[in-house]
C-alpha cells in the first residue's frame, strides 16, 4: 500500500499536456466516397489518375495515450473504388529517420510503424475486419470478433505497397470485393476507420473517429461512409491443391542410443480444398485429405505440475472462415478436437443481423478429454465423425442471441452431443449482462484400456479419481451413459476509468464436450474484478491502474469449500512502450482432501517495445505453491517460475526471437527438492525479400535432456500460395552414450491458389 501510495503520488502531481483550445476532432465523421474513372497501380506512388477523385480523410485525433488530442504528426488517408477492388492510401507525415520498418513476413507487423483500416461492412459491432500495412508494404489482415478479440490466424487476398520519402511514408491498398462479405444491396453503409500506429515513447494512436472513452463499444464510435454503390461480395469458385513429400527416420527404440537407424521410404501425398460463394452472404468450402501443415511446431510448455490438459491456439487454415462465430464464452468448439481429418466441409452465412455457420469433419484419429474436478484425463481414439451448428443473432451493439450444437459420433460406438443457448444484452451504455447455458449427453465408447488407472504413490501421476458424481460412474470409458450442464453469467460495467465485472460458473460433475475445451467440472464458481484506471500522459506514465480480485469456488455435489482466492494488482503503462503489472495472491484450497491455508505467491508481468532493435519480456512468480504431482501425498511447495523472451532487430531483414522457460520446486518445510525444468528455445529468422524467408527453430529441454533443430525456406506468394521445405531432428543427451539424434524427417509442400 505504501508503494501505491507513492506511485499514485508521484503519479497524479506529474505535469498533463496543455489543452489545445483550437483543436477540434470528429466524432463518428461521415464521408461519401465516388467511383474512380482512373486506373490505380498498388506500388507505393499516389500519381495514378485513378486517386484524383478518392474522398480524403483528415484532423486525425490521438486516442492513445491523449485523450482525442491533436496529434504530434500529421496523417492523411484517402478512399475510392472501382467495380473490383476498394482502395485506400495512406500519407503519414514524419521525420524518415524516426521511423520504425523491417523487412519481415506477413502478420508480424506490430512493433513497427503502420496503419490499419478498420471495416464493419454490415454495421453490427460483433466482427469487423482489420488490414494492416507497414511502410514498406508488408500486410496484416486480422478478423475482430466481440468476444474472441483479433484473429491473428485470419487471412484474404489482397495487395498493398509502401514506400519511405523524405516526409514519412505512404501506402497504397487494393482490397477486392470478392474477399469481403457484406449486404448484397445496390448501396452500402459500411463503419469504417483509419488508424495509424506510432510506436515511440509511448505506443501512440491516431485515428478518424475520435473516441469516448466512457464508450466501451469500440465500432460503434467509426465513421460511416457512403457512396459505394452496385458492388458484389465474394462470389466465384477458388480451389487449393496442394502436394506434400516427406521421408522420416529413427531409431528401432529411443531409450537406447545402441540400437540401430531406420529410415522410413520416401512418400507423399495430395489434398485439395475448395470454396464456392453460393450467394453473396453464404460460402461454403469443403477439404480432402488436408496435411493441415502448421510450419512452425507448437512451443513446448512445461506442464511438471499440473493435473489439467494444456490449450493449443487454433493455426489451420481451414478454420478461418468463420471462427468468430464459433467462439462462446464456454469453451464448447475447440476445433483442435478435429485431430487429424480426412474429410471435411463448412458452410458459413450472414444474412443482415444473423449469420450461421455449420462444420463437419471426418477425423480419424480423435482427441478425448474427461474433465474432473482436480484433474483431466485424456486418451486418444480412432475415427468420429463431428457435427458443429452455430446460429448468432445481434440484437443491437454488443448484444445478441445465439444458439450452439455440437456433436461427435464415433464409428464403432459412442457420441457426446452438446446443445445449448447464449446472449448478452448491454443497456445503459456502461452496463452489459452475459449468459450461457450449455447441456451435454454423452455415451461412451466401450474401450477401458485407453486409459491407465495406475496411480504411483510415490510420484502421485496417474488417474486421482476412478469415481465420479457420488460414485455412479467410473472415469475409465467403460461404455456409460449420462448427461450434465453448464451454466455462465456475468454482469460487467465498465466507464472511462472502472472496470468491475462479476462472473458466476457451474459445471455439473457430468458435463463434457467432446469438441470442445472443458477441462474441469463438479464445481460452482465466482469471481468479482475491480480495477480503476488513472489516465495521464506525463514524461513518466501513460496510465495507472490499481486493481483487486475475489473469488471462490465450491464444491458441487455438496456446496462445500473447494478454492477461495484475494488478488490485489497493480498495472501500469509506462514511457517507452513499457507494460508493468504486478499481482499477489493470498489462497486457500482443499487439495486432494487436503486443506491448504498458506497459498501465497507474487507474480510479475512486464513487456518492452522501447527500441526498434529489441523488445524484451518476462513472467516472474514466487511463492507458495500446491505440489500437484511428483509427490505424495501434496505437499506444499516453494516455486519459483521464470519466462523471459525477447525479439531482437539487428537489421532490418533479421530476426531473432529467445525464449527462456524455467520452473523449479521444493518442499517449503523440508527444503527438499521435488523439481526443476527449463526450455530454451530460439527462433532465427531472415526475410530476403517479401516473399522469401529462411528461418531456424532450436529448442532444448532439460526435464528430458532433448535438442530440436527445424531449418525451414518459405516462398510465399500470399496467404494460401506458398512453398516450403525443410525438416526436424530431434535429439537425446543420454547419459551413458552422449548426444545422438533418435529421430529426423524431412519435408516439403507445394500449395497454389487458383482463383476463378
């Protein structure tokens, strides 16, 4: 309290930026744009005689840190369109030397200097797409949804050059009609903004529309542009053939380093995937055979001490389209319960205020999770078939109405089908109810060998709980039959400066999802957040935000205590593009039929983007932890966690990007050591042009003593257009033999877009 006190102190009687009595920005501004009679050329000049009619956009405000202040740079946007594309140019007045651009890939655009169009082509304020572009033209297109934020992994077609001058920098872009969805109407009405980061002493951000802060509807506050008229939505037919080859080797067994290598043929195969616009407003796509290559392999996390199964962000291409829909607030459409595929369709929908989307997927290798109250247990099947439905309907700015089915049959035996409803309503501006109730009905496949039940005592791994729901059924999949629910509300207000939302969770001790992520039940929860945020743009802050965190969970089948939790926090955003936030935890919690009183640990998260050459970060915890697993029975412990990372820019074409992970244990009363782990994992990247990259992945772990080292070249003529090659090996440092590779592949894959 005494360090707030100083910091608030310190804080608040630091000097605030004069008024600027003669500046004046627009809120929601309107614009009516007109049809070029020129041609536009996309390489970074404005001379065509295609920009010559563009609407002009102007009196940028800062939103960030200022609060709708006049910026300290000047930025000038222009917009026009012709029977195919949408086009925007950007000037953005600065000094050259100043400015932050590299050479890099695509979607990497974030520490640089760029601008963004903002579009919610059917003005609802539940999606809306994002393009990015740098100065030197690389794109970031990214698909914003109400509740699952940005979509990193959205990619369209489209083109976008920029060039640096001796006043700053400008843009050119050319976004087609056909990789857009909107009204099938002779003339549109679209909200729209434009954006211009500025990344120096503080991530600064300039746009169109001013901003009230008291509003937390974020599209609701874009312009509206009229103008655009007698234009068609994505229709036509696209398919994506790809061809991958592969040949893999390895040892005959990899615990021993004597035993001979055996390297597998070389093989190959074909996929192809194909999207058809069935109306302006419906497209659907169907996929055969899909590698669903990811490039880059998922970073490994150290999971020495948890008793739940570990998320995995969603990265294949397929499930793009779309995706805004399938994300609720219960984590019901997990679409990496889709393993392995070899046939599946999509069909998405939006049709004015309701939009639908429909997934089925043969899979012929499914993922399995069973939730339990301290643990979840995961086993691996064959092949299902997986039916997903989501119908949303928006009410108005940030409330709709939707309804969610998911089901998953197994080909022997065995479904688990989940149906349910959600919505939110925000009324009085500041205020905002959500809710979702989601039942499920699952019979199992008849297969108890998947899952070994062997608890070793010593260590405490294996399955806790052989029983659950009062013991009436067993938590080997032993061909039972039951049905559960879950049940989610949340009542949120949030203003200029408070933030305070209120969150109730129930998951019945019989409650799964089999496509989604539900790795904990047989609790009821709540928490409560508060957090006021001080606002000043002074040489030292941009903001400070004290907070506080309560919550509790129960027990379900007998409402008795199971966790309660006290968090005050402390965040703050410093000079420098520097995030703090500091957080310490004061717990108790039955474990394992056991009370544990003294749960007390600090955690501190900080990022850095204060130099174009190096962006470090970090996560430090310390304190008293629950010791899960490698002992019995729980002990408490003392843990220390460490993550740093870092992205280092020594030139503008390379890329260097350390991880270090590290997690380490003891008896808090004994002293004695239970365990440690760390991971070590670099990723070197060069973009010899915008298109060419090469890059190198190694990663080391000492929990098992392994290397991994993944070269890779990438040529990628867009998002879908791209060839790679390259390959993995993997290594043991064994203890009576050294280091020897027990197992390699390499790899190649040619996929090309054909649009018609």
């Amino acid at each position: 309290m005494v360090l707030l006190a100083l910091v608030l102190s310190s804080f608040l009687l630091s000097p605030v930026a004069a008024a600027q009595d003669d500046y004046k920005p627009a809120y929601n501004p309107q614009m009516h744009i007109t049809k070029t009679n020129g041609s536009i050329h996309i390489d970074g000049e404005l001379d065509d005689a295609g920009w010559k009619q563009a609407a002009k956009a102007n009196n940028f405000a800062e939103h960030r840190p200022g609060d709708q202040t006049e910026p300290p740079v000047n930025t000038e946007a222009f917009i026009t369109y012709n029977d195919d594309n949408l086009y925007v140019a950007f000037i953005c007045y600065d000094d050259p030397s100043t400015i932050r651009a590299r050479r890099c890939d695509r979607d990497a655009v974030g520490a640089d200097d760029n601008i963004c169009l903002l579009i919610d082509t059917y003005g609802e304020a539940s999606w809306a797409y994002e393009f990015n572009v740098t100065p030197y033209g690389i794109q970031g297109d990214y698909l914003w949804s109400l509740d699952g934020g940005e979509d990193e992994n959205f990619d369209v077609i489209w083109e976008s050059a920029g060039k640096i001058t001796d006043s700053g920098y400008q843009l050119e872009m050319a976004i087609p009609f056909s990789s857009l969805r909107f009204p099938d109407q002779p003339k549109q009405t679209w909200k729209v903004d434009f954006w211009r980061n500025h990344p120096r002493d503080s991530r600064r951000q300039y746009s169109w529309a001013a901003y009230d802060r008291d509003e937390p509807c974020w599209p609701c506050q874009w312009g509206t542009i009229t103008g655009i008229e007698n234009v068609k939505p994505g229709r036509g037919i696209e398919i994506l053939p790809s061809v991958i080859g592969f040949q893999s080797g390895a040892l005959d067994d990899d615990t021993d380093p004597h035993s001979s290598w055996k390297n597998e043929d070389i093989d190959g195969e074909a996929s192809i995937g194909a999207k058809y616009s069935l109306s302006s407003n419906m497209t659907a796509e169907v996929t055969y055979n899909p590698d669903f290559s990811q490039v880059e392999s998922d970073a490994a996390q150290i999971d020495v001490n948890k008793t739940f199964a570990l998320y995995y962000p969603e990265r294949r291409p397929f499930f793009q389209e779309g995706s805004d829909l399938f994300n609720t607030y219960l984590t019901a459409v997990y679409t990496r319960s889709i393993n392995n595929p070899l046939l599946a369709a999509k069909l998405v929908g939006r049709m004015n205020r309701t939009s639908i989307a429909f997934l089925s997927a043969y899979d012929e290798d499914s993922p399995i999770i069973i939730p339990l109250r301290e643990e979840s247990v995961q086993a691996l099947y064959s092949e299902s078939i997986s039916n997903i439905f989501r119908l949303r309907h928006t009410l108005g700015a940030e409330s709709h109405f939707g309804l969610l089915l998911t089901d998953r049959r197994f080909t022997d035996e065995g479904h688990g089908t989940t149906y349910g409803i959600d919505g939110a309503l925000r009324f009085k501006k500041n205020y905002k109810f959500e809710f979702q109730y989601t039942r499920s009905d699952v019979a199992e496949i008849n297969e108890p060998e998947l899952i070994d039940t062997t608890l070793d005592i010593e260590t405490g791994d294996g399955v806790w709980q052989d029983y659950f729901d009062h013991g009436k059924y067993s938590t080997a999949l032993d061909g039972e039959s039951f049905g559960g629910h879950n049940m989610y509300a949340s009542f949120e207000i949030e203003t200029r400066n408070f933030t305070f939302d209120l969150d109730y969770n129930e998951e019945s001790p019989t409650f799964r999802a089999d496509n989604g992520f539900i790795f904990m039940n047989s609790t009821r929860s709540t928490e409560a957040v508060f957090e006021y945020r001080f606002y000043h743009d002074s040489k030292i802050f941009d903001w400070i935000s004290p907070g506080l965190v309560y919550g509790r969970v129960w027990k379900y089948d007998d409402g008795t205590f199971k966790d309660e939790w006290v968090v005050p926090t402390l965040a703050a955003m410093l000079k420098g593009q520097t995030q703090i936030n500091i957080a310490w935890l004061i717990s108790r919690e039955d474990f394992r039929g056991k009370r544990f009183n003294s749960i007390r640990h600090i955690n501190l998260n900080f990022s850095s983007n204060f130099s174009r050459y190096i962006s470090p970060g970090g996560f430090i915890s310390y304190g008293n932890h629950i010791m899960r697993r490698n002992v019995y029975p729980p002990v408490m412990g003392r843990e220390t966690e460490i993550e740093l990372w870092a992205i280092a820019r020594p030139t503008e074409r390379l890329k260097i990007s350390p991880t270090f992970v590290y997690s380490k244990a003891v008896d808090r009363d004994t002293k004695e050591y239970i365990y440690d782990d760390y991971i070590i994992r670099s990723k070197f990247e060069y973009q010899l042009s915008r298109e060419l990259k090469i890059r190198l992945v190694t990663q080391y772990r000492d929990y098992s003593n392994s290397w991994e080292f993944d070269p890779l070249i990438t040529y990628k003529m867009n998002a879908f257009t791209i060839f790679y090659m390259g390959s993995t090996h993997d290594f043991i440092d064994y203890d009576d033999y050294g280091l020897k590779q027990y197992e390699q592949q390499f790899f190649f894959k040619l996929q090309y877009l054909v649009q018609i």
